[in-house]
C-alpha cells in the first residue's frame, strides 16, 4: 500500500525527488541515498544530537524525522553550511580551540551552536552548555567547545 | 535501531484524518513532531501498523484569542510558542517552562498535542495544563468533547483519549491582572525529564499546584493548595498524599523532598 513514499526536497540548494521506504528516517536518507556522510547517527533516539540537520531554517533531529515528512522541505546538512561559508568561522575555532577529537559529534554540534550563534546568543558560558545539552561529546569534556563558541561569538562583535 | 515497516499516510484535513483513523480500527497512530513515537518506534516499543501523518492538517494549527480565553492548535510547535506574542502576554506560565523541555532541536519539532497524548508523567505541559486550569479539545467519530484538564490524565502514558479520537487544540483561561505564577524544575542535566517539577498558578489568595516527574501522572493535592498560602511547612506535609515513583533514578523519599524544593523555590519567584 503505501511503505514507498515519493518525495521531493531541496537539499544544499538542490533539487532532490526520490522514492522512500517510509520507515526511512531523514539521517539514513541523506546518508545512504544522497552519499552526504557528514550528517552522523549515534543513538537514533534523539539523545546524542550527532544527526542534527536544519530544517526550513530550524535544527532537527535527522533521526527522529521520516524522510517522508521532509516531503517539500529545504534541508541543510554540514556539508551545505561548510559550503556556503556558513560555518567557516566556528570550524576554524573549534580547530583554533582542539574543540573536537574523534569528530563524530562535530557536525551536530556546529548546527546546534549556529542555531546559538545566529539566533543572537550572547557570550555566556551557561547559556552555551545549556543550548548545547542535547548534544554529546565523549571526548573533548565540552570546555574547549564552549570556549571556540565564545570566540566566535566575541570576534563578531569587534 | 530503526523503526519497524509500517504503511505512511498524510491526510489532507481533519476529516481525512478521522476517516483514516476509523478505517484502520486502532492499528493507526498519529503523527505529530514524532519526537516521543520516533524514540518509541525505532527502540521498538512501539510498533504501529499505519501512521497517520497530521502535518497537513491545517485545522489543528494556530493559536488565537477568544475572549477570556486562549485555543492552541494541537500541532502547535513548542518552538512557535516560545515566539507567540498571544502565548507571552496571556499564558505566561508557558513561557517559563519551555526553556526546561528538551533542547531546541525537539523544541523546533515536538508539539503541545503530542506531548499531551503521550501523558508521559514526567512532562512538563500535563502540569501545566493541570495548574493553568485548561481544556482539551478532542473530536473523533462521536463529535467534540471539551475535557478538563483535571479529568484527562489517567495514569503512566493513559489518558480517557479514545484510539479514534484526535487532540485538535487546548484551551486556556487568560491570564488575569490579579494572577501570578510559577515554575521549577529539577533535573540532573538541563533538558533532561524531571525528577521532580511544579507548576504554580494563584488568582488572589487561591492556587492551583500541579507536580510532574513525581508519580503516574501530573498531580495536584487539594489540602495542599488550600494550606499553602498561609503555612508553607503545613502544606508540604500534604505531599505524603502522592504515591511517589520510586525508580534507578530517585527513590520516593528523594522524591518527595525534590518535589518540596521545587515547591519552595517557585513560589519564591512567583511573577507579581
Ligand atoms: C532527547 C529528548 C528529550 C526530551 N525531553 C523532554 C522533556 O524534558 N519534557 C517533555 O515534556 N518532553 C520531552 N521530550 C518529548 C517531546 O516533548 C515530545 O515532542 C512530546 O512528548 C511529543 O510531542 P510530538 O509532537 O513529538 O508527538 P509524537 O511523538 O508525534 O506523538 C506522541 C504520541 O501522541 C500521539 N498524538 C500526537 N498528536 C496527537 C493528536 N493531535 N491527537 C491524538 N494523539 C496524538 C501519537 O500517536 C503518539 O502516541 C523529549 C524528547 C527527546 C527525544
Ligand atoms: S542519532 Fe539522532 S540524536 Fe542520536
Ligand atoms: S570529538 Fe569525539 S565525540 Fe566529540
């Protein structure tokens, strides 16, 4: 009956349709389908944060989406921020800062942290840990990542 | 893990919608932000037949003011509350919980009307529905019901919502000049469920107290509301009337003692 759905999205800019399982959740889509790998899948419960993408302007979860519902929706991923220069600022200070290790967390949490910096958050080393709690880093113990945020957060003002 | 197969369906309106949902006789579910049924689907636990995607469903959207009151569409994000100006002049208390659920990116998809379905007791919007002395406005095959808050939390993920009957909005008093309110929650990690919350509206002298993250459900203690506004330490003594979880993350004495605190500390930064 319906367990194929046929969509059509705009990912980085471009066009995509495409006929979908509809078990198949957005992260696995932009992934396996459109081979963008940046995009990572940790817990696939919405806990770790490593499948944020933004959606229509707004952060998501990749795994808590069906690729269905991104029918008609313009999607970000990491490499679509990296390529616009969207992020260029915050990935130099996270590598000024050794604000990642592994790097598995890194794209999710630079679309969380330009979710914070874009919507004018200040500075503020509680604010930061706070927007960036659904977020999880098992290496760096979150400082360093705090501190490249501030940074690029203090540069702009100047 | 991912979810389990299941068929995909994204009615146009409401009608549709409960067509659809009579027609499959309780092997569909709705849809909503998908941020509670995803989790619960790809862990598993959850494994419908049909899903019914309610995005398209423009008649569970909005917010609007009536009068002495204010109706939330059911799809409502919590994002688009956060921003609402009706919501920030005449819910206020909505605004100081919304920072406590979760983080923006289920903020951005998560929706008033899944979150009450779902009736987790640990949730934040049970309560304050429960203490902002709410409506929830149900339709299914029989018509609408208007149900009180009071009347539409059952126990642990239950509600008197039945399996061919939708959530289309919740409606809420507005705020008065002669009302205040409060909020605290305590948690181990911000965004994380409550160990224990509260939920604090009084108009005059009079309060409607509603706990979460404490027992099967949202509650309120009316010895409790009734003693509070005279002697603080009486009405705690009230809190033994909650048949408090006891779970690997707080036992019912630590509980007990969080629920207090967070009774204590709202009330000490009640809005004027
Ligand atoms: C990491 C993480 C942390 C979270 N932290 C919190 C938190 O601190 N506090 C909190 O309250 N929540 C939290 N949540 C849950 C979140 O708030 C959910 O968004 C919410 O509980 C459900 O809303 P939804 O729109 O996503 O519903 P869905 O997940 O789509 O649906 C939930 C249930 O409600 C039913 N349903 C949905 N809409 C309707 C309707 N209109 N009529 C009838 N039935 C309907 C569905 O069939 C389903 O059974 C968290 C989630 C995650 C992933
Ligand atoms: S994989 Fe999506 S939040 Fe962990
Ligand atoms: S850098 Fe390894 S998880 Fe964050």
């Amino acid at each position: 009956m319906s367990r194929f759905v046929d969509i059509k999205l705009r990912v980085n800019g471009e066009d995509v349709s495409a006929t979908v399982p509809s078990r198949l959740n957005l992260v696995d889509f932009l992934r396996n389908d459109l081979c963008l790998t940046g995009s990572h899948v940790g817990c696939e419960h919405g806990v770790c944060g490593a499948c944020t993408v933004i959606v229509d302007g707004d952060s998501v979860r990749g795994c808590l989406m069906l690729a269905a519902q991104a029918n008609r929706a313009d999607i970000t991923t990491i490499e679509g921020l990296a390529d616009n220069g969207q992020s260029d600022a915050l990935q130099a200070a996270f590598t000024n800062r050794n604000a990642l290790q592994c790097g598995f967390c890194t794209p999710g949490m630079l679309a969380s942290a330009l979710g914070y910096i874009d919507g004018g958050g200040t500075a503020d080393r509680d604010a930061i840990r706070k927007h960036i709690s659904g977020n999880y880093c098992r290496c760096t113990g979150y400082q360093s990542i705090v501190d490249a945020i501030c940074d690029v957060i203090e540069e702009a003002r100047t | 893990m991912k979810a389990p197969d299941f068929d995909y369906l994204r009615p146009a309106n409401l009608d549709a919608a409960l067509a659809m949902l009579a027609e499959h006789d309780g092997n569909a579910v709705p849809l909503a932000g998908g941020q509670s049924l995803m989790p619960m689907m790809n862990f598993r636990v959850a494994a419908p037949e049909v899903l019914i995607d309610l995005a398209d469903v423009a008649e569970l959207r909005g917010i609007t003011r009536n009068g002495d009151h204010v109706r939330i569409g059911a799809m409502t994000r919590y994002v688009q509350l956060s921003k609402d100006p009706i919501i920030l002049a005449d819910v206020p208390l909505i605004g100081m919980a919304l920072p406590h659920i979760a983080h923006d990116a289920i903020r951005n998809r998560g929706t008033i009307g899944g979150s009450l379905a779902l009736a987790d007791p640990a949730a934040e919007m049970p309560a304050l529905m429960l203490a902002l002395d709410a409506a929830i406005e149900v339709v299914g095959a029989n018509g609408t019901r208007l149900i009180k808050a009071d009347n539409f939390f059952l126990s642990y993920f239950e509600t008197v919502l039945e399996k061919d009957e939708l959530i289309t909005a919740v409606v809420i008093p507005t705020a008065s000049n002669t009302q205040s309110f409060g909020f605290c929650e305590l948690t181990q990690r911000h965004g994380d469920y409550a160990l224990a919350g509260v939920a604090v509206s009084r108009t005059d002298a009079k309060y409607r107290i509603a706990f979460f993250g404490v027992a099967d459900r949202a509650v309120r203690v009316a010895a409790l509301e009734d003693t509070v506004g005279d002697d603080l330490e009486k009405a705690l003594a009230h809190l033994d009337e909650i048949e408090f979880t006891d779970d690997g993350k707080a036992n019912a004495a630590t509980r007990q003692r969080l629920a207090g605190v967070a009774l204590t500390r709202a009330l000490e930064e009640m809005t004027s």
